[in-house]
C-alpha cells in the first residue's frame, strides 16, 4: 500500500502543470543637460534721510533730477540749533542710486553673456559649455558617457527588472 501510495503521489506532480507568469523588463536612459546663462539685477535708487533732535531746518535738502550719464546731484540741507546750550543731534544720509543702463538686454551666444547691465544688486550664473558631452547605451546595456565642459550634467541608467509569480 506504500508503494501505491508513493508512486501516485509521484505521478500526480510529476503530471501536475507549471503555473508562473514570469515578466522581464529592461529600461534603459541617458539625460544630458547644459545649464543656462542666467543674471538677476536689481536697480538700486537714489535715497535720502534726515533726523535730528534739537535742530531747527533753514534749507530743505534735495536731489536732482535724475538724467542718463549723470549724477542725481544732492543738496545738503542747512541747520540751526533750536536751544543753545542743550544737547542736539543730526544725521543726514544720501544714497546715489544706478544711472539708467546703456544695456538694458542682451543676447546670449554659445552660453555666454557678452555684456550685461550693472546695477547696485547684481546675480550672474555662466552658462554650461556641452563640449564632448554624449552619451549611448548599447544593445547589451553598455553605457558610454563623455563628460562636457562647465555646467554640464550627465546621467545614465540600465534598470532590468524580472518577476515571477
């Protein structure tokens, strides 16, 4: 009876059906990327502020007007103490703020800002160069990357994925 019992259950795995899904997935990129020229500027303008305690205005300071190539010009006010003999104080500031801009855009060329405006506040990043930057996968999911020049990023996958169930 173990012998029966034995060579059944033999045959009945031995005939019993394979049932897995097997999936197998290859996913392959390259990213290059050359970064942007880019400037932020900020006009800085003209300013003026006065205080004071135990002071007494004769002439109002004033600012010019303001014209390309120019100066805005300042005029310092005129002062008199209010009370002999007591404690005063006086402040007066002046800011020049940015003339108008001879440039007011400009182009950019192979990456490169020639010339920009100048301003009180000024941000600039270069731009990339890409130069030799490449990239290739080949069919077997070789990856061959070249980098570039300044500014330049290069990113190479090969994800190969593989489910049974």
């Amino acid at each position: 009876m173990r012998r029966f019992l034995f060579v059944s259950c033999l045959t009945f795995f031995a005939i019993s059906p394979a049932s897995a899904d097997i999936t197998h997935a290859i996913k392959s990129s390259i990213s290059l990327t050359v970064d942007g020229a880019g400037s932020i500027s900020t006009r800085v303008p003209s300013s003026m502020a006065v205080s004071g305690s135990n002071v007494t205005l004769g002439t109002a300071p004033t600012l010019g007007a303001l014209t390309s190539g120019t100066a805005v010009g300042y005029t310092p006010g005129a002062y008199s103490i209010t009370t002999a003999g007591d404690a005063f104080s006086y402040t007066e500031s002046y800011i020049e703020g940015d003339d108008v801009p001879t440039i007011l855009s400009t182009t950019v060329t192979a990456g490169v800002v020639p010339a920009m405006p100048i301003f009180g506040s000024n941000t600039t990043t270069s731009g990339g160069v890409a130069g030799t930057l490449a990239g290739t996968i080949a069919t077997d999911g070789a990856l061959a990357i070249t980098a570039g020049g300044a500014g330049t990023t290069a990113i190479g996958q090969v994800i190969q994925e593989l489910t049974i169930r």
